[in-house]
C-alpha cells in the first residue's frame, strides 16, 4: 500500500485557519504552529487551498503566479519550512493545483488579451461576437452571469467558466500544458505530497460552442452542462501525469464535479489519471431534483447509503477519498441533519464513517470542532463571490430578498470558511486584528481549547478515532462489506483482514433503532453513547465492534 493510503488528510483553508501576524487572515506560520494539532488527528497529510500570488477574486483559485507565494500567506522561506517541519513530523503538504483557469491579472493572460498576433494569443479560449455583438453562447458562469467576458482591446470575448476574472486556459494548445507541467514540477522539486487538482472537469472544452437551452429566467444555460467532463479529457490527464508525477511517491485526488460514480474506474487505479477523484453524488444528493430553493432533506437516507455504495463499488479496484466537508460544502452537520439533531452525535457519527470506511478520509478544517453554519443577517456580511451571484440570481427569478438570504445561508461557502475557533480569547484565538469574516457565533463553546479538556467532545472523538485507525490495520487495508444493507437508516459495513473483522454501525437517523446482528465474538472498541445496548442504537449512534481473529 503507498502512505497516502494509509492516513488521513486534512484540508486546511489558509486565510481561515491562524493568524500570526496580526492582520485578520491566517498565515502559513500559522500552519506550521498547529502541526501538533493536526497529528493529533492522524494528519499524513495536509491540503492547502491556495496561496499562491493572487488578486484574491476567488480566495486564491485566481492565480497570478503558480510558483510564487502571496504576501497575504508569507513568504516561500515559510513554504519551505512548513514543508520541511511538517515531514519531520511524517506530514506531507498538498498543494491545490488550479490548471482550468489563471487569473486575468496573470501575466499569460495580459499578453493574450493584447491583440490576435502575440505568442500567448491562443493560451485562452478566444470568440467573436455573435452578429448582433452578443455572446458566442448563452451559457452561465458557475458563479452566475454571461461565461463570456467582451475585451474591448482584443476586440473579441473570453471564456470563463468561474467568475470573469478567472479566465479559462486553452488546453487545446500544447504549450500551454507544458507551461502548467512545469509549475507542476517546480512544486515536486520542494518535496511535497500530492495535489489536489482544482475543478479538473472543465479542461476539454467541445469543438464547437452551440446554444443550450436556458435553465432559468435569465435566458442562459449553465456551463456545466455544456462543457463538463467532455470525451477527449483523460487524453489530457494521461499526458498531464506522464510529465509530472508519474514514478513519483506523490498522490494525485482530482476534484471532479460531473463525473459520476459509474465512470470513477476509467479516472482511477492503475490504468487511471489520478490516485483518487473527488465525485459529490453523496453530498449533492438535494441537487438532482433541482430543489436548492425549497427543502435541503429533499433526500432519503437509503438514497446517502446508494451514494456510497456506488462509490466503494467502483472504487474496489482503486481508492476513494471520503469525505462530507470541504471549503465549498456546507457544513456536515447542518447538511445531513435536520435542525433539530443533537450536533454533537451529529459530528460524531459522521466522524466515524469519515475515518472507516475504505479510503482516505479527507478531514476540513473545523469539522473535528463540529462546526455547524453561521447566521447572518445580510448580504453584505458574506464574502462568497458564488453566495453573492447566487443571491443576485435569485433575485432575478423574482425571490424575495429574504428567500435569497435564506439560500444563501444554507449554501453559502462561507459557511466552511469562518475563522478556526481555537480559545476563548479576542476573535477566538484567530487573530489579534479584526478578522477578514466573523467569527463563529459558538465559537466560546465550540473553540479547541474547550473541547480538549472533555473526552466526550467531538474534537475527543476524532483523537480517539485516529487512535484507533493506528492501532487496528483492518480500518486501513481491510476489505469493505455492506451489512444491514437493507436497514433504511442505518449504514453498517464489515472492514477484514487477517487480523480481525471490524463492525461499523452508524445510525444516520435521529431515531432510535433496532437492528438484527449477531455480535458474538466481538468486543465494543468505540461508541459515541456512554453505553450501548446490542441490538439497539440510539439517534445518531456510532458504535464500533472488533472481532480478533
Ligand atoms: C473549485 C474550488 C472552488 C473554486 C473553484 C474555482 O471548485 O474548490 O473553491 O472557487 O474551483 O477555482
């Protein structure tokens, strides 16, 4: 098994995590102090959203150097030594790769836009106007609006598929992927760990650009459906590892929005392009109906267990990264629970499904907290470029100001993007100075500091979890059996090795249950009630039986 297989990964949101330097966002300095922190979680590994130099449109997914670090983070010297104290410590860093799209303050990009004769001029994607001066197609940037920006000094329009100031990369043009290869290498030659490789679905665009039919009032269709995963793309990705981690140690986990569970084995394993590939069929599960504006529990539990089902299925072969949280998702407790759910058996049982199932789990900042969503009282207090497009949508499709609000606080991303509570000092330990987006209104009860002096705390739980992915092989090379596959609430599997057989049961719903499973031979290691009965859970109850062999 490689290492990365065999740890957890922990997704780190810089500009949110800790702030040493008294200027309201956090650092990479800030990183390098936690490290003890995140061992304490079973951390191998550490995902860094990024901090190259950027304009900050999009938090840093708006690069404008991909081999040098924002003065915002610090500087390369702090790179350097986070790299280095962390693999002291057995932690490898992850850096976000971004290769769809630049920023448009991004050098290529300043010389593409110049005119149709220079060098750069086909790096990005290129049209002119329709007859009548409008767009080349009517289709609508993931964070709203036209995907085509007019450039009045080219004299044609660009195309991006996120906000306009992240134009999209022409990977039809060969030096263009060498060019993104080399920013690639220059990462492996620091001795990092892996890459996530940032909204990888959108790289091969269709040979031609044709009207789709509009999906909302604003005649537009969204560019997710005319351009993602389209045929052709693994080409790219083959190549792509070919010239870059290929005979490396380094993992590679795709983030890949419109690949579905079905295709995950021609992405990964051996004949694959990436090690791992993040699909969001069991985080997305409200949006097949198309329901984001009316109720979030627009999904059943059997249908969450299909998700990831479907997932372990078509991953035996290869491996899946698990996870329910990310700097984009709501936040897990709030997603998969209803208002009235107890948070911390919330935490807690997704916990134990995030650190046993068959994979590596990808743990987001904060979740170990159990953080659930803020609530703000307007527009203006979200920083969420996606939040504010979706909310001026809305209003479009005729919604109320407090219909869009209320969206926008289910979905917002700032949601997973407040300052990390760690104690009950001034803006819970973050920062000094004011921070960038406020802090969690829990954040007394929720910080670090609190929940490290009580064992039944969430954060106890991911301690005692990580303790025992340590201790018990089964969790890490065990092979993966469905059990009460039928059972409509609860998600039971069977983790074996030679060792021992391991039993997880976790009680997605906020009832109590009885299950039928003979339970003989095996001993309880961990249950986030202080006692268990056999044959019955509580709400929300995670238990987990070992059986030596
Ligand atoms: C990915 C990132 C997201 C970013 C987008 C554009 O989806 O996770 O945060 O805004 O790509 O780069």
């Amino acid at each position: 098994m490689y290492w990365w297989q065999k740890t957890v990964v922990y997704e780190c949101y810089p500009k949110s995590f800790l702030d040493t330097r008294g200027q309201g966002t956090g650092t990479i300095e800030g990183i390098r102090q936690k490290l003890d922190y995140l061992s304490s979680l079973g951390t191998g590994a550490i995902w860094i959203t990024p901090v190259y130099v950027s304009p900050m449109v999009d938090n840093g997914y708006d690069i404008a150097d991909y081999c040098a670090i924002d003065p915002l983070f610090g500087t390369m010297e702090d790179m350097d030594r986070l790299i280095s104290d962390a693999r002291d410590r057995g932690i490898r860093i992850v850096m976000d790769l971004v290769f769809n799209h630049t920023s448009d303050q991004h050098p290529w990009f300043l010389e593409s836009r110049k005119n149709k004769e220079n060098p750069r001029s086909n790096w990005y994607i290129w049209r002119d106007a329709k007859e009548d001066g409008s767009a080349p197609a009517n289709w609508r940037g993931i964070f709203g609006g036209s995907a085509w920006t007019w450039c009045e000094e080219r004299g044609q329009y660009y195309l991006h598929t996120f906000a306009k100031e992240q134009p999209d990369l022409n990977w039809e043009e060969p030096e263009v992927r060498q060019a993104l290869y080399q920013c690639a290498k220059f990462w492996i030659d620091k001795g990092i760990g892996g890459f996530r490789i940032d909204a990888i679905t959108y790289i091969k665009k269709p040979a031609v650009f044709l009207d789709g039919l509009p999906d909302a009032e604003d005649g537009l269709v969204s560019i997710h459906n005319m351009t993602a995963n389209t045929p052709g793309i693994l080409d790219f990705l083959h190549e792509f590892r070919d010239h870059t981690v290929k005979g490396t140690d380094l993992f590679t986990v795709g983030e890949a929005n419109g690949v579905s569970a079905e295709e995950l084995p021609e992405w990964v394993g051996e004949n694959g392009v990436f090690d791992m590939l993040f699909e969001f069929s069991h985080v997305n599960l409200e949006f097949k109906k198309n329901e984001i504006w009316t109720r979030p529990d627009s999904w059943t539990i059997s249908e969450l267990k299909e998700a990831l089902r479907n997932s372990q299925e078509n991953t035996r072969d290869a491996w899946y990264p698990i996870f329910f949280e990310n700097h984009d998702k709501p936040r897990c407790v709030d997603h998969f629970f209803s208002e009235k759910a107890d948070r911390t058996a919330a935490a807690k049982v997704i916990g134990m499904i995030l650190y046993t199932m068959r994979g590596t789990p990808f743990l987001y900042q904060g979740q170990e907290l159990g953080l659930n969503r803020v609530c703000w009282d307007n527009i203006e207090m979200y920083n969420d470029i996606s939040s504010i497009g979706q909310y001026d949508l809305a209003l479009k499709e005729g919604k109320s100001q407090a219909e869009a609000l209320a969206a926008v606080r289910k979905f917002s991303r700032d949601n997973a993007r407040v300052p990390m509570p760690w104690n009950r000092e001034k803006n819970a330990g973050f920062t000094s100075s004011v921070p960038w987006l406020n802090v969690h209104e829990n954040a007394e009860y929720l910080c670090a500091e609190q929940q490290q002096a009580n064992p039944d705390s969430v954060l106890s739980w991911y301690r005692s979890l990580a303790e025992l992915r340590r201790s018990h092989s089964a969790l890490i090379d065990g092979s993966y059996e469905e059990a009460l596959a039928e059972d409509e609430d609860i998600l039971g599997y069977l983790r074996e090795n030679e060792e021992e057989r391991i039993l997880v049961l976790a009680n997605l719903s906020e009832k109590e249950k009885i299950y039928e499973f003979d339970e003989k031979g095996y001993m309880i290691l961990l249950g986030s009630y202080r006692e268990h009965t056999s044959g019955k859970l509580h709400p929300l109850e995670a238990i987990l039986l070992c059986h030596k062999k």
